[in-house]
C-alpha cells in the first residue's frame, strides 16, 4: 500500500525541515524525505561548521591579545584534530535535536532520494534505509536544496582543491591558501585560514570583494583583511590550474600565477533540481536548474511548491525557514505575504563581521531614490574600546526629505564587532518602512555596540549627540 500525507516534502535542509515542523505544528500529517542527513548543507557542511572554525579563529585572535588586557597568555600549537571534534559534536548535536522534534511533531522521515512521479501528487523514494518506497501528498514541497559549484579544470580532492564542503573537514590548516571567489563564503574561509596562520589570497572575478555590500563596508573588510596577511586580487577571470609536489598553481588575470597549498573553490552553489526526477512532470525548470515559482513559490504545477537553493532567491537558511512557514500557511488558505526578498538580513561572519538589510548607497540611487546618509564608526563607541574591537562602522541610507534630513530608513549596512548580533532593529526598521524620525526616537542602552544605530539615526534627523 502507498502511505498517504497531507503534505510531502523533498528535502531535510533548512527550508524542508521548517515547512514540515511548521505544518505539523498546524495539525497537517507530514511525509519529509532526505537522501543524506537532516539539516542539510546549513546544518551539516556549512553555516553551523563554517562559524565553528570562525570561533575557534576569534578565539585565537583573543589569545594573541591578552596582554593588551594585563593577562599573559600565549597561542601553542593548534590542536585541530579536537578543534574539527568540536565542530562535529556540535553539528551531531543539532541534528539529533531536530531528530527528535520532527519525531514529536509526528513527522514521518524517510532515508532515501525522493523523485517526482508524473502525476505530480507521487514521491517514489529509493537509495536510502527505507528502501523503496512510494508515498502520495496532497501537497509536495521540493526542498533538494544546492552543491557547490567549482570551474573547469579543478578537480575536487579532500586536501589540494576543495569546496566548502570538503574545507570544513580539512585535515590540516594549510600555511598558504587561495581562495577562488570572494564572496561571503569565500571571505569566510579566507578571515579563518588567516586568523589561524595561514598566508591568503582571493581572487575575485567582480570588481570588488563582498559584492552587493555598500562599498563604505567593503573597504573596512578590505582594509583589515591586508593587515591579516590577506591579499585581495579583484577583478581578475582565474583561468586554469597546475597540481604539483609544492602545491597548487594558479593562473589568473593577464597569465599571473600563484602557488599554495590549498585551494578553496568558493565560486557560488547550483541547485540540485536534477535530483527530483521533474523531467517526467510539468515543473519547468530554467536554464540554470532553478525551479520556477511565483512570488509565493508555486511551481508550474498546482499542489506543487519549491523553496530554498532550488529557486532562484538568496541561498540563506533563514530564507528557507520564511519560505517554508509562507507555503504552508498558502496550503491552509490563509493568504501570507510573500517574502520580499530585496529587504531580508544578510550576515558575514568573517573578521571583522558584516550585516545589513535594504538598499545600499549605491543601490538605493541606481533604484532612483534621492538618498541622504549617516555614518558613525566603532572607534568612538565605549562597548568597542573595552572590547578591543574598534573597525568598522554603521551606516544608514534613508530618502531625502526636502530640508536635507531623512526619510523613510532604505537600508541600514554594518560592519565591525559583533554586528550579526545587532541587525535586528535596523532589519525592522527598513522592513517596516519606518522613518528616522520613529526610529530616532527609541532609547539605546548605554554602554553597548548598538548604540552606534541609534547614534546614526538621529544624526539623520539634522540634530546629533556624539
């Protein structure tokens, strides 16, 4: 007999398990197939690793700096064995944690791949543990999520040339490295291989690192990674690449070439759509392997969603989890709002740390907004001096109102310490549209890092403290 579900989803990654946990919170019997292990790539082979071995680089970072603080201490040699034990034990237990609410919320999970069947409202399931297994829905959610993509001419191996996935279990940390694409993940692994002794370098194809950020941040994250024994080479095309006894050579550019250790191929995740079997259904499928939805993720096919790296919006895990809860509360005919996807956080967790939501400067006139900005940096801040953090700054891009002072907040960028922990009011600010006006009028508690927000918006009123 085939089991019958409410709702089928494909996919155990971030946008998967959310939609099942959410639905099953509503009362829906849920059906939930993963090929690999729950959490996906976030949980298993990339956000929750990757800032692991961040903290174990800012602890380093705060070793190095103990005299500073009247403390004496000294970095010995790194023990990267307990190091990568440490990160597996945390990843091994977020997974048996998720384990076990999907177990309490009545989920069922299936090990094994799951495949569309023509009829759109079938998953066979095959490969795995269960065996093979075939389940109907009167919903199905696909949720393959992403691999990571590398360029021709480089081979993966475990060691010389690796992705973000074989990179959070490296052997060893390598004394030179390359870092192929300078995007957040790529400035990621670049701030740890160098907060932990490693000699990099990134190339990037676009004419700046960390595109997309308002350039103000960029130049902060350029100017400390180069006093971190980090070079940055931007826009410049790698073309190819030599693996010999010394390392890895690399040519770039006008045929410059560097040699290291490692390679780290960061050059952006494709989504694997070719996993669902969709060529024997009516799901259309773009040239670049993105499901297409609309804006509530309705694939070609009614009773048919698709959410996370399987569609063409920003590969963020909490992205998924907002995509997974709006399809759900579609479902049950409650008429959510989709996500607007030029407003949602971003965070970079390299050294120092980036955040920002909405517009950047230079987006917000490209978009044909008369903007006016405010910038306040981390030097003058009391929370950043005792900490010993003082790089970076807030900045925050509002409309022009007529006497010069600002308007609606269009996007707040932050880049300095702890900055990940401080979007969030500057993310409601700019998803509720408010002015500086409201927003200047909340109180910031003294002394914290946060209060460089609220400096900085109530500069834009035309009248300023500090």
């Amino acid at each position: 007999m085939t089991d019958h579900f409410d709702v089928v989803v494909i996919g155990g990654g971030p946008g998967g398990y959310a939609a099942a946990l959410y639905g099953a919170s509503a009362g829906l019997n849920i059906a939930l197939v993963e090929k690999q292990r729950l959490g996906g790539t976030c949980l298993n082979v990339g956000c929750i690793p990757a800032k692991e071995l961040l903290e174990t680089a800012a602890v380093a970072r705060t070793v190095a700096h103990a005299g500073d603080f009247g403390i004496g201490a000294t970095i010995g040699e790194l023990d990267w064995p307990t190091t990568l034990a440490r990160k597996q034990g945390i990843v091994d237990q977020l997974v048996n944690g998720l384990t076990g609410l999907l177990k309490g919320r009545k989920v069922t999970v299936y090990d094994g791949v799951g495949t569309l069947v023509g009829d759109h409202r079938t998953v066979n399931i095959r490969g795995g543990e269960s065996g093979e297994v075939q389940v109907t829905g009167d919903n199905v959610v696909l949720a393959a999520g992403s691999v990571p993509r590398s360029l021709d001419g480089f081979p993966i191996d475990d060691r010389r040339i690796v992705t973000s996935d074989e990179f959070l279990s490296i052997p060893e940390v390598p004394k030179t490295a390359v870092v192929i694409g300078g995007g957040a993940i790529g400035c990621e692994f670049a701030s740890t291989m160098a907060d932990l002794g490693a000699e990099v370098t990134i190339l990037e194809y676009a004419p700046k690192i960390l595109p997309g950020c308002d350039g103000d941040v960029t130049r902060v994250v350029e100017r400390s990674f180069a006093k971190r024994n980090i070079t940055v080479r931007a826009g410049v095309a790698v073309q190819s690449q030599v693996t010999g006894p010394d390392g890895v050579t690399v040519t770039f550019g006008d045929g410059e070439t560097i040699t290291a250790e490692t390679v780290v191929m960061s050059v952006g995740r494709r989504p694997a759509s070719d996993t669902l079997g969709l060529d024997s259904t009516a799901v259309e499928v773009d040239e670049r392997g993105f499901i297409r939805v609309d804006p509530w993720c309705r694939t070609t096919v009614p009773g048919v969603w698709a959410i996370g790296d399987v569609v063409d919006t920003a590969q963020l895990a909490h992205v998924a989890f907002a995509e997974g809860i709006m399809i759900i509360k579609d479902m049950l005919g409650e008429s959510p709002v989709p996500v607007d996807y030029d407003k949602v956080p971003w965070c970079i967790y390299c050294h120092p740390e980036v955040a920002f939501a909405g517009h950047s400067e230079e987006s917000a006139k490209e978009a044909g907004h008369d903007v006016v900005v405010s910038k306040h940096r981390f030097t003058g801040n009391g929370r950043a001096m005792i900490v010993g953090q003082t790089e970076g700054l807030v900045k925050i891009i509002a409309e022009r109102q007529p006497d010069g002072t600002g308007g609606r907040i269009l996007g707040v960028h932050m880049v300095g310490p702890w900055v990940t922990e401080q979007l969030g009011q500057g993310y409601l600010a700019v998803n509720w549209e408010a002015t500086v006006d409201e927003v200047a009028h909340f109180i910031q508690p003294h002394p914290t890092m946060s209060e460089l927000f609220g400096e900085s918006v109530l500069a834009l009123t035309g009248r300023s403290l500090h």
